[in-house]
C-alpha cells in the first residue's frame, strides 16, 4: 500500500478556476462563428485577455490566439499528420511549460539525448521535444520529453514502440540527475498517439533498479475543430503540472551542482541501471 500511496498521480495537479473555463467557452463560441474573420477573433480574444486580471484567462487566449489558423482551416490540409499535430502542440508546450521555467531550454526534432559516460548499453535518442538545463558545460540535463506516433513508422529504427522509446529517454534524463546526487530527482514525458491522444508520465528511481514510468494523465489536444477549445481547460491543467514538476527537479539539481544539498544520499547512485 505504502508504493500504490507514493506514485501520488494527482502531485501537483491544480484545476483552473471557473472564470478561465468560462472565458474558454466564450473564446469557442467566437471561433465557431463563421460570420468573423479570422483577425477579428484574434481582436476580440485579444480583448477578453486583456480585459481580465485572472492568468489562466490570459493564459488561455494566448494560446488559442495562436491556434486559431487550425481550427480555421480545410480539413484536407495535405501535410503530414506528425506535423500539424506539433504545430498545434508549440503554443500549449511553449506557454505552459518553456515560458515558465526560468533557465531552460528547448529543441523540437533537433536535439539528441546521449546516454551518460559509462553506461555502454545506452542508445542515443531523438525526441521529438526535448527540455534541458546546462548549468554545467559538460552535461546538459534533459527534464522533459515529447513523443509524437507516426502511422507505420518506428521511432529509432529499433521496431519499438513509441511509449519503450519515450521510457528510455526518461531513463537516460533519470540517470544524469541521479550520478549528480539530485535529491528525489523526477523526470516527465508526453506521449502523443491517434492525432490527438496525449498521456503524461512522470519517472523516478526511490527503490533499487526501479524505474518507476507512472502515468499521471490521459487527456485529448485539440484537433481542426473550433469545438476542441472546451478542452483548453483540462490541457493547461495536466501541462502545467508537469511545468511544477520540472520546477521542483530543476531547483533540486541547481542545489546540487551548487554543494547547497543538505544530505547526498550515496546509496542511491547504486540504483542505476545501464539498459
């Protein structure tokens, strides 16, 4: 019972209050209206954000602001399905998560994970999105990671599955926090399958070669339909959890690297595992 208590799924989790999901509402139904334009839905949700004092009302509109041109557009739009679905992830992950992590830094399709220095069995990997701090100018520390499943394709060219390669990266982010004796270090990662599907986890390393990849959430981003801006709401939720996450592992490692941890717990680095 004690385990099942300590995943704690809803850790950090805050619902936004009743005047963003109103606004939301109020955003969708101008969208929706085919008689506007699309500048004059951007003026007149330009106006809601700024008319209110609530973050998470400012916080909405800026991002449907910028997602307006997909729920706007023909759905026959010939690009692939990998990229509109990153298209419209960019101004959710980049105003809940980038924006407000002081410090970090980011890479879409770019960046490489590299496994940490002697761990041989440990591939390099190529997220999708990647978040990463460098307080040191040889390690950089990955925090977060996206997966987006394409139709018939495999990820590394290893023929696994999108979720074993998304664990695996968490593993390697996991493991560099460890090796610097990162207190409780946590990492999250988002899994995004059948266009629109997102799941959210969280792994840590409290027990003795458990990688522990629990799930915190399963929740819907929004596709080319003015209607998806109902689920603004429980999108910015479930992301900003993982930006309160990322903020506390973050403080953890500065601690670290810095000598200000009060305890370094060295049976810990003995939990890692290379594979």
């Amino acid at each position: 019972m004690s385990v099942m208590n300590s995943l704690n799924v809803i850790d950090s989790l805050e619902f936004l209050d009743d005047d963003a999901i109103i606004a939301c509402r109020r955003m969708q139904l101008l969208v929706d209206d085919k008689s506007r334009s699309v500048n004059d839905c951007e003026d007149e949700i330009h106006l809601i954000k700024s008319n209110s004092t609530n973050h998470n009302v400012k916080l909405a509109a800026k991002v449907i602001v910028s997602i307006i041109h997909l729920l706007r557009q023909s759905t026959s739009d010939v690009r692939q399905e990998a990229t509109l679905i990153i298209e419209a992830l960019r101004p959710f992950i980049h105003n809940t998560i980038v924006l407000p992590t002081d410090g970090a830094k980011m890479e879409w399709m770019t960046y490489h994970v590299l496994p940490p220095s002697g761990y041989r069995h440990c591939q390099a990997m190529a997220p999708d999105f990647v978040l990463y701090v460098d307080p040191l100018s040889t390690i950089n520390f990955e925090l977060f990671f996206v997966e987006v499943k394409r139709k018939g394709n495999f990820g590394n060219g290893h023929l696994e599955s999108d979720i074993v390669k998304l664990g695996k990266e968490m593993q390697i982010g996991l493991t560099k926090l460890v090796q610097y004796k990162v207190e409780c270090p946590e990492v999250v990662g988002l899994l995004i399958e059948d266009g629109s599907k997102a799941t959210a986890y969280r792994m840590d390393l409290l027990y003795n070669g458990q990688y522990r990849m629990v799930e915190l959430s399963n929740f819907h981003f929004i596709r080319q339909t003015p209607d998806d801006i109902l689920l603004v709401p429980t999108i910015l939720e479930k992301l900003q959890q993982l930006q309160k996450i990322i903020s506390r592992t973050m403080t953890k490692l500065y601690k670290a690297v810095n000598g200000e941890q009060e305890e370094v717990l060295e049976e810990k680095l003995s939990y890692i595992r290379d594979a």
